[in-house]
C-alpha cells in the first residue's frame, strides 16, 4: 500500500519519479471519493433542490487533492524522462489529451534518469 499513499506523502514534492501504479493508484482513489463526495452532497441538499452551490464536500475534497495530484503528475512525467511541463498538452482539445494519456501509460525509463533513481527498485522487493 506504500504506492498508493505515496502521492500523500509526496503531496508538494515535484523532484524525483512516480511510477505507474502510484500514479494510477492515486487517481483511482482520488476520484473514487471525489463520486463518494458528489453523492453525499446531492443526498444532504435532496435532488430535487440540488445546485453547484451544494458541492460544499466535493470542493474540499478537490482542494485537498489538488496539490497532491498536480506534484504525482509531474514526478509521473518525470519518470518517463520528460518535463513536467508537459502536463500542459491537456490543454490542446483531444490530441493533446489523447498523447497525455498515453505519456501516463508509458513504462518509466530503466535505471537512473536526469530526475533521479528507478522508483521501481525501491520497493521491488515488497512486491
């Protein structure tokens, strides 16, 4: 469980690598709760009388993990051997999601690369 907590423990750590499983572990967990967060808000306001206004918990939730999933995203490049400036293609319509997308897939760059060890020989011997 190491992996999926990391990204909490790391929440402002932009240096170093995340590899596959820390980054999708966290963002399953992240918006697993973001839908648990959304559910409860539209239970307490009623659905009939629902408005955006209401996401009181869901936006707690959101601003608490957004920090953290920003700095897992970076460290996530980062083990592909790019920049985390990179995250930025998200913002070409489709395409640029689509090669995000496929960057977050990637297997990570064996060894040690320009942003730091192989986290994969961290915890190799957990597994």
């Amino acid at each position: 469980m190491r992996w999926l907590f990391s990204a909490f423990l790391n929440y402002a750590k932009f240096s170093g690598r995340a590899r596959r499983r820390e980054y999708w572990g966290f963002f399953l967990i992240q918006n697993l709760v973001l839908v648990l967060c959304v559910f409860i808000d539209i239970a307490e306001a009623g659905l009939s009388q629902f408005q955006a206004v209401d996401l009181q918990a869901t936006l707690l939730w959101f601003a608490l993990t957004l920090l953290p999933a920003i700095a897992v995203t970076v460290r996530r490049l980062h083990d592909i051997n790019k920049s985390g400036w990179w995250w930025l293609i998200i913002v070409i319509p489709v395409l640029g999601q689509l090669i995000f997308l496929v960057f977050t897939l990637l297997r990570g760059t064996k060894g040690t690369n320009r942003y730091g060890c192989d986290p994969k020989g961290i915890f190799s011997n957990s597994f």
